[in-house]
C-alpha cells in the first residue's frame, strides 16, 4: 500500500458542495438567480439568496441551516458573490454574470480552474493556517496538465495518452508536500505513478480519501480539458489551446503570501478573504474561453455531426459568428438551420429565405422570424434560448425580457421559446408554444421580475433532435 513519507505528508481540501452530483444545474441556476439581485448589506443579500434557493426544485422544505449552506458552499467555492462584512456589503460577482448571460458551463468551469488554488478563500481562516505553516502554494489544474503532458511525452512512441486515477491524483500529487510546497518536476510523479503500476502498488481509495483530488479531476471533465474513461482521466487533446494558457498562467492571488514566515492572528487572514473573492472576480473577460460548440459537438458525437459541421456547418454560420463564438448568436444560427430543415421537410423550400435572424437592435422582442409547416406559410416567431454544458441538464427554466414577454402575450400561438441544450453527444431543442397561455393554463410558472422567469419541467415541452442544416 503506497503511502506519502511521514515528513512530506500533509492532506489538502476544500469546501465539498451537497449538490455536487448536480453542480452543473445547480450552477447555471444560481449563477441567473444572483444576476437578479441587487447589491445589498450582507444580511439584504443573504435573504434574497436564500429565497432563491429554496426555490430550486427539491428544496422546498429544506430547514434554513441547509439553505445557509448551500449558500455558503455557492459563495465559498465558486465566488457568485463578494461579501464584505467590514463593511456591510455583498455584490454579485461578475463570474456568475458571466455564467447567466453566456449560459456556457464549460468556459465557466475553466474560469474556475484558471483562479483555483490553495490556499485561498473557499477555505477557512483556521484551515488555511496549516496551509501556511508548511509552505502550500499549489495550483492543482496547472499542475494536473504539466504532469499529463510530461505523461504523455512519455508515452509518445507508444501512441497512447497518459492518464491518472483519483487515488494516484490523491497520494501522488495533493497529499504530498513535495508537490504543493516544493513544485516537485511533474516528471517525476509520472515515474512514481508508473513504477506504482508496474509494481502493483495499492492505494487507500476510501472516498474520503481520493475525493478531493477527485472533484478537482472532474471539474476539469466539465471544463472540457479532461476526458474520463473507466476512472482514469486523460488530455482533451482538442483544448490544447486552453491547457496550454492553463499551464503558462501566472495568475496567483498573492493576498496570502506576506503571513508565510511570520507571526500572525487568525483574523488578518479572515479580515483579506472578500479581497480572495474581488481577485476571482477581477479578469473575467466574456470573450476568453468561449466553448467552440461546433468543435464540441464534433468531438462528442463524431459518427453523426462531424462531416455536416464541416467548415462551420457549411457556411451557415457568419464571419462575425465564428469570431465570436458567442453561444447566444451560435445558438439562433443553429435554430435557423434546424428551420430551414424543418421547412424542407414540409414542402416548403422555395421559401426558406424567409426564415431569418432579426437584428437584436430591431428590438421586436424574438430571434428568429421561421415559418409554420403549411401551405399558408403562417409565420413563426422564435425566441432562442442556448445553454452548452458536458453533461445533459434538466433545468429548463428561462427568463423573457419585458419586450419578449409582451411580443410573447401579442403573439400568442405564432411565439416560441427554443431551449436549445448542447451535451456531450446531444443537440436538443425543447420547444415552448405560446408561454403566456401555457402559464395562464398552469402548465408552467412565471414570476414577474424586469419581464418573466418562466419554470417549466421537460414533459411539457416538445422535445425535438437538432436537424442541421445540410443544403
């Protein structure tokens, strides 16, 4: 059974949310519901938040310590929001902006990523301490993908990708000083992980054990950087782009830095930890990062989009489209597309140059003007809603501006709502016809709020396959 040398020995954690087998839904939810609320005093705040919570679906009867922790797990963790208790007052941070407007887990994962560390605030004053005392100063993605690539250096004549398990991660990279304090070469750890394996070596693999590491492993599946196949976690080689600016960062918050070798009180470390959350808050930039969804989808699903996605689905997408990679304007492209096949299928080509994306400055309150399948050519009027992730989400819920719910209410069963989902290996759209009637028939919720935040489940809505424009 491997084991860390006693001198070198030191376990490393953070903050494990309750929703951790959920995060990706809890996420793109709590990321919209923060966008919503105003800056505050810590306690103004506080209350709206947990309002928000407790309306996710299965927390309706959550006692109040739960919400309160689920709070402080969103906050802690993932930095929704920046709280300053000296003085009096929280703010909604710009990552959970981000994620409530570009709707792309997969690059906000990779913000995430990018800034985590150890120490660092989603810990503790009291467990940051010992962080200090033995000299961690450890960034585990960066160094995750150094070891791989150095893996994969080595494998190379070989042809097979490098990988790692989450006990390897655990006892060979996360629990043992040597990589933490000392940045032990990455080259070294991919021959203690060989030598372990062709040697048979065990390892404790009791979760509470491996599973720190382990989340780490999967954050980065979510990202889009790793893959898992049977527990062992390899390079996405098509985000070398992203894992290489991963490895060259030098992001660092160095607000802990000046304690190490001194005396200090525990509550200097707490008084610096809202500035923690300015840090991961502070280059969030909406165009860095963005998910290539016509590179996703081809990698996740080859055998069925990869000839059509060719050269950006065949000249469907625009120049400004592609420069972008905006997944609300690839989005309604990708709708437009799927309408235009649609229209084929129901006779009507000669009239697919109808179907057409409205300029957002036109401000009429849709995306996308398409056509109904008959012969009278009714118009159809669409409002797109993308949301891309790793993984297939079961949060439905939108919110309509005021101009989009009144285009919604004076258009009534010619208005759409296209929630396109982009998965792993999957293109859906769940189609929403005339929500102002759905809502008035108490098929769906809608809460009043600078428009409508419409809930609805999947089985009310009109699951359809992506069609993918071919012509």
């Amino acid at each position: 059974m491997y084991s860390v040398p006693g001198n070198y020995y030191l376990r490393i954690h953070h903050i494990r949310p309750r929703f951790k087998n959920d995060v990706e839904n809890v996420l793109l939810y709590m990321a919209q519901e923060c966008a919503k609320i105003p800056d505050g005093t810590v306690a103004e705040y506080s209350k709206s938040f947990n309002k928000a919570i407790m309306l996710y679906p299965g927390n309706e009867s959550k006692e109040l310590k739960t919400i309160n922790n689920w709070r402080t797990e969103i906050s802690s963790l993932f930095g929704f929001y920046i709280e300053d208790k000296q003085q009096d007052k929280t703010v909604t941070g710009k990552v959970a902006k981000l994620l409530a407007k570009q709707q792309d887990l997969i690059q906000f994962f990779k913000y995430y990523l990018l800034t985590f560390q150890y120490p660092g605030g989603h810990l503790k004053a009291h467990e940051i301490r010992p962080l200090i005392e033995n000299g961690v100063k450890f960034k585990p993605a960066k160094y995750i993908a150094s070891l791989l690539i150095c893996g994969n250096e080595r494998l190379k004549d070989s042809g097979k990708l490098f990988s790692i398990t989450k006990a390897e991660a655990a006892h060979c990279i996360f629990n043992d000083l040597r990589v933490t304090r000392d940045n032990r070469n990455p080259a070294e750890v991919v021959d203690l992980i060989m030598y372990n394996r062709n040697h048979k070596v065990d390892y404790d693999t009791r979760g509470d054990i491996i599973r720190y590491a382990g989340d780490i492993l999967d954050y980065m599946v979510l990202a889009n950087l790793l893959r898992e196949n049977h527990g062992y976690y390899s390079l996405n080689g098509l985000e070398a782009e992203t894992i290489s600016s991963l490895i060259i960062s030098d992001t660092w918050f160095d607000g802990y830095d000046e304690f190490y070798g001194r005396p200090y009180e525990l509550h200097e470390i707490e008084e610096i930890r809202h500035n923690w959350f300015e840090y991961v808050n502070a280059n969030v930039d909406p165009h860095s990062f963005n998910t290539d969804i016509s590179e996703f989808v081809k990698e996740s699903s080859p055998l069925e989009y990869s000839e059509v996605l060719n050269e950006k689905i065949l000249g469907l997408f625009t120049l400004e489209d592609v420069r972008t990679k905006d997944i609300g304007d690839i989005g309604e492209t990708l709708v437009v597309g799927h309408e235009k096949m649609r229209a084929i299928e129901c006779g009507l080509k000669d009239f697919i140059h109808l179907i057409k994306k409205i300029p957002t400055s036109y401000a009429v309150g849709y995306d996308i003007q398409s056509l109904e399948g008959t012969p009278d050519k009714t118009k159809r009027y669409i409002e797109v809603k993308s949301t891309i992730s790793k993984n297939k989400l079961h949060y439905f819920s939108v919110h309509l501006t005021t101009n989009e719910w009144e285009s919604a209410s004076t258009l009534k069963e010619h208005y759409f709502i296209y929630r396109l989902m982009i998965s792993t290996g999957e293109m859906y759209l769940y189609i929403l016809k005339d929500p102002v009637s759905m809502y008035k028939n108490d098929k769906i919720t809608m809460i009043p709020r600078d428009g409508a935040d419409l809930g609805f489940s999947e089985d009310v809505c009109e699951k359809v396959r992506l069609k993918i424009w071919q012509q």
